[in-house]
C-alpha cells in the first residue's frame, strides 16, 4: 500500500473517542471512521453536534465522502453514519462479521427488526477486500479480538485500527464482551504490528494514560512494537492472554454499552418508533447473580 492520505481528528471527550476524516489529497476524494452521535444518557437527548463539525470541514476541504467506514459495533457511542449519509450519499461499511454480533445482541434485545444478515448497512467487507478512495485504496483486515466483526481500515502508510490497540503506554482493548476473544485479539494485534514500522496507526479512542496530561491518538507499529505496555515484542500469547483477562475481570461496563449496541447494530438507526411515533431504547433488567 502506497500514498499518504490527509488525515484529519475529531476527538469526542464525552466517549474518548476519534473520528477521522481521511482524503486522496489528489482527488478530494474521502471517508470518514467512526463518526460520532451526541447522546446524553441522562435526558436521552440525541444530536449531531459533532458530526457536523465533520461535515463543515468536508465542505470547507471540498471533499466528497465516498464511505462512512466503521471499524465495528462500539459498545461506548452510538454512531452517526445515518446523518453522514444523508448529508453526503455516503455508503455505510462495516466487516462482514458484523453478522456474529447481531446475532448475539438481537435476541438479547428483543428485537426482531434486526436482520442478523448485515441487510442494514451498504456494504459488508471482508478481509482483504479493497475500497477505492480515489487514487489511494483501502484494504481490509479483520482483526477479531474485542468484537467478532472489528476490522482495520489500512489506507496508504496508515492503518484505523479501530478498538484493537491503544496508545503505546494505555495497551489494548478488552476481550470481555459477548464474542469476545483474548487469544483472537492477541493475534490481531500481532498481525497489525507485522505491518512495516513506519506504519502510521490511529487510534478509535484515548483515555490518557497515567502521567500524560494530553489526549493522544497517532503513533507507528515501531513505537508500539518497542513501547506497548501490554503486547510489546518479547510478550508473548499466554502472557498476553492472563494479563488482559486480569485486567478484564476488573473493568465496568461503558456507560453507554446498552444504547450503543442496539443502535450500532442498526447501522446507527433507531429502533422502530413505538404507535406514539417515539423509539424506545431498551434496557434489558436481570437480577444479579
């Protein structure tokens, strides 16, 4: 993979998360990763604040928006490719084995308007596969491990790894929830990080490590080969795999685990609006063990 994209960096403090904005410099040609929906838990008060900010740079740049890519179901906001893609034409893209995590989470939910076929996004892709992005590509690599259907999006020298790796001194993602796999996360990783070392990588998220007083959200397959303080060279995959799950038994669920889910598992839609005409976001209440 050749060429350098233009990237630009959208940081949501509220979910810690990045949305980017990667264009063919040549053609204006765009993506935007993971946009981001404004959701307030308390009020139950959505908007598009932050995925407008988006929007205005890409009229600004005078990009055109090809694809809306996901890097997954996230279980920490709710995404906002629907807007992106009315405003733009956008297609929304997600791996194909977003399949898998609709069928966890449908019966979980109760919702039968789920497909569990992927039938609510554009396009489904497969590891391997590549996008067009003007002069550039974009190639797919499935990277399960968090979620059954994470992949990364690799577009010239840099990689969207979405909720696979995070900065060299915060580590990795969790493997706790439903389809979640450790050993599966631990050789995603290792793939991403056979990537050559000057391999530019973005994280989806940052929460600031220990010690560091900014949000950070680019570094290279060097730094995290030499720096990563869960899966540097010389770890290796038992190591890897006690010490996440360790780290996994201690963590609370995202606040916004349960509304992102059954949102992002629509492609970013609503559930069906109840007779009132108000959609209802579930909460599924079981009695602790």
């Amino acid at each position: 993979m050749t060429g350098r994209p233009t990237i630009d960096a959208f940081f949501d403090e509220a979910t810690f998360t990045v949305t980017y904005l990667v264009s063919d410099p040549a053609s204006r040609r765009a993506v935007i990763v993971d946009p981001v929906l404004d959701y307030d838990h308390r009020s139950g008060k959505a908007s598009t604040v932050s995925a407008d900010k988006v929007l205005a740079k890409v009229r600004e740049r005078g990009l055109q928006i090809d694809w809306v890519l996901e890097t997954h179901a996230h279980a920490d906001h709710l995404t906002a490719a629907p807007h992106i893609k009315a405003a733009t034409g956008a297609k929304i893209v997600i791996g194909e084995h977003i399949r898998d995590v609709q069928k966890i989470f449908a019966p979980f939910f109760n919702a039968p308007d789920v497909s569990c076929d992927g039938g609510e996004f554009d396009r489904l892709v497969r590891d391997g596969e590549t996008l067009p992005l003007g002069g550039l590509e974009i190639e797919v690599m499935h990277v399960p491990g968090h979620t059954p259907a994470d992949v990364a999006y690799r577009i010239g020298d840099a990689v969207f790894v979405g909720d696979t790796l995070f900065m060299p001194d915060y580590g990795t993602a969790r493997a706790d929830f439903p389809g979640g796999d450790v050993v599966q996360l631990y050789r995603s990783i290792r793939r991403l990080l056979a990537l050559p070392g000057e391999t530019r990588l973005f994280m989806c998220h940052d929460y600031k490590a220990p010690g560091r007083t900014v949000y950070a959200w680019e570094t290279t397959v060097a730094e995290e080969r030499e720096k990563n303080v869960h899966v540097h060279d010389g770890v290796s995959e038992e190591s890897f795999v006690a010490l996440r799950r360790n780290r996994d038994a201690t963590l609370p669920a995202p606040v916004l685990l349960l509304p992102s889910v059954q949102v992002n598992i629509r492609a970013g839609r609503l559930p069906p609006p109840d007779p009132n005409g108000v959609s209802y976001l579930r909460i599924p209440v079981r009695w602790a063990p």
